[in-house]
C-alpha cells in the first residue's frame, strides 16, 4: 500500500466508520510511504484499548485505563 503526501493530508486526524459502530483512522503510518502488507500476523501479547476524549477543542486518544503506551527498552 501507498499512503500519497496528498492522501496523508487529506485524512489524517480524520475518523472513517468501520463496521459494527468503530472507526478507523491513519495512525502510524508517515506521508509517501510505501507498506507491503504479508498474509503473516504478529500480535503483541496483550491486546490494548484505546479511547478518544472529544470534550476538548481538539480531539485526543489515550489508552483506555490511564495506561501509557508500552516502550522497548533500549537495545544493550
């Protein structure tokens, strides 16, 4: 998949509906890059959840339980 400078700026911060009442948004990905998608999965072994706080003048995602993201630790 290519995520074109023109489509970055178009959509991103922008929340599109999924199925089921969620809604997918551009997270993660950077302006003219190129990802080549596998049919091989990998999944961290915990599953986390996010939630967006609209009371604000701007929207903001936190982890859903006040957790902050989890960080590698450094390579020695």
């Amino acid at each position: 998949m290519h995520l074109t400078v023109t489509g970055y700026l178009a959509a991103a911060g922008t929340a599109t509906l999924g199925t089921a009442g969620t809604a997918i948004v551009i997270a993660g990905w950077a302006p003219d890059a190129t990802y080549r998608l596998t049919d091989i999965a990998e999944f961290d072994d915990v599953a986390r959840t996010w939630a967006c706080d609209t009371s604000g003048r701007r929207p903001r995602w936190t982890e859903a339980g006040g957790r902050s993201p989890r960080r590698s630790a450094p390579e020695a």
